[in-house]
C-alpha cells in the first residue's frame, strides 16, 4: 500500500502599506480620520496614533478622541493647535498599514456670536498652535479696549482654564448685563485669534401655572351602542399595533422583539382620560384615535369585558395622599378602567413591594418584579397589566422531544420542541408577505399566527417585516379565516420571552416628548404641573405543551413640578 504524504508549508507575507492625506480645515468644525481606507476586520491588530511623533493613543489631548480602539481618530472642534501630522499604524503579525493626515488649519480669526441668560458660566475659546499666553481684551463703550486682569487672584470672575497650555480658553462667571460686549484674544505680537460677541439676556419669565377652561371632565359617550365604535377602536388599535412594530423593529433589528400593544395603548388610554388641550392630541395621535372618538374610554371598557375569558386587562392608580386627585377622574377611571386608587405609603420599599405584588397578581405571576425602587419624587402612577393563558384546541404529543432550531445567523442550536405528526390547522402562503402562515386555534375565540420566512436568512425575515402593515396582517388574517384546516407535520421550539424595551424612546418616537417636558394634565390633577418622570414595558411569552402564556405592564410614574 503506497502512502502519499501532503507537507503545507504556510509562508507569511509580511508586507507594509502607506498613504498620506493633505487636508485643510477651519477652526471650529469638526474633523474624523479613519485609519484605514477601506474596511476590514483586523480583530488582531495594534493600532497606535501619533501626533507630530507624540503617541497620543492612550492620552489624547483638548478635543481630539480616539474611538473604536483606535480606528478614528476624532477632533471636535478643530482649533488651530490641531494643525500637523498625524500618523495611524496598525500592525499584526502579517501586517503593517501607516496612515498619515497632514492637517493644515486655516488662520482665519475665530468670530462668533453668542446669547446667555444671566447668571450663567461662559467658556470664551482661544487656542494658540503652540503653548503659549494670550492676552485677552474687552472693547469699551466709546471704542477703545481694556485689557482683562487674569492675574487677580481675588476676583474669581474670570479666569483661564488651561493656565500654561496651548488652550487658553477664557471663564467668566456669574454673566451679569454689563458683560455684554465684544472679547478678543491676541498673541503677545498682536495677532488676533479670536473674536467673541456676547449678549446677555434676562431669561423669560415662566408663565405661572393655570388649569383654567381645562378641568371639565371628559366628555360623555353619547352613543354607546353605535355599531362603528368598536371597529373604529380595533382599527386603531391595528395601526397603532405596527406603528409600535415598525419603531421596535427599527431600534433592535436583530433581538428578539415582544411587546404588549394593547398594555401600552391601556396605559396611554389611562393618561389621555385626563390629559387636555394640545396633549390631549399629541395622545390622540400616538394610539391612533380620531379626536371626535369621544367614546373610546367606553369602548376600551368593553374590549376589556369581551376579552375576559381568555385575556385579563387591569388598571391602577398608585397615588401620593397629599395630592387631589381630579374627581372626575377619578369617577371616571373607576367607570371605564376599574381602577381602585391606592394611596402611596410613606416607605420607598413598601411601595416597590405593594406594587409588584399588583403586578403579579394581575399577570398571574408571568411578571413578580417589575420596580426596583419607588422614588420619594413620584405622586403618581398609572399601571396597565395583561395576562392571556390559551390552550391548544389540537394538543401536541406529551413526549419530550429535542430538535434543531436556526439561529438568525445561521448557527444551529437543540432545543427543546413541541412537535406533532398530523396537526390540524389552517396553512397557506401568503404572497404579500412572501411567508408561510399557519393559524393555531387556542381555546376561546383566540388563535396564534405564526409567520414563516421563505428561509432562514436575515433578508428574508427582514423582507416580512417591512411588508408587515396593519393593512396587510388585518387582510392575513381575513384570508386565513376562509382558509381550511388541513392535516399538516408541525415542530415548533419551546420558547420563554421575557423582554423590557425601552419605553421612554417609544414614547419619544410617538412624538410624546412633551409628556417629560410640559404636558397638560389639568384633567387629572389641577393645583401644579404635572411631568411623566418614567415609563416601562415588560412582556412574557411562553410556548408550552398546554398552550400560550402572556403578560404584560406598563406602568408611567408622573411627578410634580411646582411654581417657584
């Protein structure tokens, strides 16, 4: 038998690449070296920045950062001490790239304008290429100018903040009328390099807080047992559901994503009871509500009641003692939302626990710890939760099976599965999204859909979900309704979700800052202003052997601002 013997030998080539770049730049913006050309994954790599043969990758100085270990180099802002060579060289053991930056600043003088309030700390910039003192001047009224005295050790008014360096920034403290004026900063040979204006203004008096014409209750529903009031509510509840996909998706496209939308809606439903004038539309607008809906407390109110078998939604007010609360507000949130108003107890920890215990009572433990701590700053907090517990109408096999699930990329993990050979549900391909859709009837009237992706790349996922409007899943699931049961081979994994997104950016992204900043809640509560200081989401989500299990909270904590 004749043996045949391979010898690899692995010759390293070790080579050097370099380039140099000219650029010119103005004082003031803002300037990023990238120390490769081109992109590349050197996860091994050495990088090291020089700046006129001075390593400054461990301590850059004044405005210059490096980022992403090393591979840019940023300056913001570009002054004139900036102006050099800068060389990159990242080294491996088959590598070595030099970049090489030669920044040229343009001397113009550094002119600008600025307006303060008073009593403010202003930075005036003034920055020499070389370590070097300035001279700083201030014009008079009649047009000469006046040298500053930075040597006055008892006037603290003004000073330099970088006494014996290049930087010869200017403080002025306390900014009073009479500062207003035009600043110069010269070298010791009369070269000007930086002009400032400065104009002090007394800051606006702030209006002082009123809830006049905005404290009447919310307006009755005139006619409940309209036909278009519950399908107006499920129409907005379909579009504000994908708008929350669509800015969830955008903010973590690659995790997993669970949210709760009718949690969210709940909560923001809640809040809208008492919110009035502009706040009230800017809510209106975030759920999707039409602003003449007047009946769309009522109707969350019955949603609530037609879900009860199968999906538990509750509210709570938590709510400091001193405060009075509205009371039609009140009456009205124990009319739609079923709320009993719980006092705040003096403990922070007490607090954390009487609201955690809610928590999971109403999600059925799915959710036992939702706050950590209660601030001693928070007067009040609106608290949604849900709880849905479906079971299959056609059971899986009780043998404990493991099979292979893919990973988004593209790795293979075993886990645990639910798996049946002849399964009856609905199954069709749904052309719109390009997926496969199956519907699996649960007990009551509810049923989970599951979406398949034409593969198990990234692009085809991604494909689905831009694809995913509310008009096109409400026609999915018309289309689905018609759509047979059939005889079909499932396995699908055991999963448990349990995921908090960010729920003050959704809020921001609703286009509901001004809840943090200046909302109208005169509704809910008309002695002070009233701000949301916080907002959370957390959702449950469990494939079992029995069924489908879900909870969800929102709680918004809301604080009180006084007039000084």
């Amino acid at each position: 038998m004749k043996l045949q013997a391979v010898l690899c030998i692995l010759l390293q080539l070790i080579f050097e690449l370099s380039s140099c770049t000219y650029l010119r730049v103005t004082p003031g913006s803002t300037l990023e070296l990238p120390c490769l050309s081109f992109q590349s994954d050197f996860t091994a790599a050495t990088i090291t920045w020089q700046f006129n043969g001075k390593d400054i990758s461990e301590h850059p100085y004044g405005s210059v950062t490096v980022k992403k270990d090393g591979l840019y180099l940023s300056i913001s802002p570009v002054t004139a001490a900036n102006e050099g060579n800068y060389v990159c060289v990242m080294k491996d053991d088959q590598v070595e790239m030099i970049r090489m930056y030669n920044i040229t600043v343009d001397g113009e003088i550094h002119t600008s304008l600025h307006h303060f309030d008073l009593g403010l700390t202003l930075k005036l910039v003034c920055v020499f290429q070389v370590v070097a003192n300035a001279l700083w001047f201030r014009e008079t009224d009649d047009g000469g100018r006046v040298m500053l005295n930075l040597q006055d050790e008892e006037n603290n008014k003004l000073e330099l903040l970088y006494p014996l360096d290049h930087d010869q920034t200017l403080i002025l403290r306390d900014t009073a009328m009479d500062d207003a004026g035009i600043y110069t900063c010269e070298s010791t040979d009369g070269k000007k390099l930086s002009t400032i204006y400065i104009i002090v203004e007394v800051p606006p008096t702030e209006t002082p807080h009123t809830c006049e014409g905005f404290t009447t209750p919310w307006e009755p529903c005139q006619d409940q047992n309209s036909r278009t009031g519950e399908p107006m509510l499920q129409e907005s509840m379909a579009e504000f559901s994908m708008k929350l996909y669509s800015y969830l998706r955008q903010s973590d496209p690659s995790g997993n994503l669970l949210f709760s939308p009718i949690s969210i809606s709940g909560a923001l439903s809640h809040l809208l009871l008492g919110a009035r004038d502009n706040t009230r539309k800017a809510i209106e607008r975030a759920v999707c509500v039409p602003h003449e809906f007047h009946c769309v407390h009522f109707q969350m109110k019955r949603l609530r009641e037609r879900m009860a078998s199968s999906l538990q939604m509750a509210s709570q007010i938590f709510y400091n003692p001193q405060m009075n609360l509205s009371e039609s507000f009140t009456n009205q949130s124990i009319q739609f939302y079923d709320v009993e108003p719980t006092r705040l107890l003096e403990n922070s920890e007490e607090n954390t626990r009487m609201i955690n215990s809610w928590v999971a009572n109403k999600t059925k433990n799915k959710i036992t710890q939702l706050v950590d701590s209660v601030s001693p700053s928070t007067q009040l907090i609106l608290l949604n939760a849900v709880s849905f517990s479906g079971q299959w109408k056609v059971k899986f096999d009780e043998k404990q099976k493991k099979g292979h699930f893919t990973k988004l990329n593209g790795d293979m993990v075993k886990v645990p599965i639910l798996f049946h050979h002849n399964y009856m549900a609905a199954m069709m391909f749904v052309v719109e999204l390009k997926a496969q859709v199956a519907r699996f009837a649960l007990s009551g009237d509810s049923s989970l859909y599951i979406l398949l992706p034409r593969s198990s790349k990234a692009a085809d996922l991604q494909h689905v979900e831009e694809k995913m409007t509310d008009t096109a899943v409400r026609q999915m699931i018309e289309q689905m309704k018609t759509t047979p049961p059939q005889q079909i081979e499932v396995t699908l994994p055991q999963i448990k979700l349990d995921v908090q997104p960010d729920m003050n950016i959704l809020i921001k992204k609703l286009g509901l800052s001004s809840l943090f900043e200046n909302p109208n809640l005169c509704g809910l509560y008309s002695e002070d202003k009233l701000v949301l200081d916080d907002a959370r989401h957390r959702a449950f989500f469990a494939l079992t052997k029995q069924g489908v299990e879900a909870g969800a909270n929102v709680p918004l904590f809301i604080g009180r601002v006084t007039d000084p």
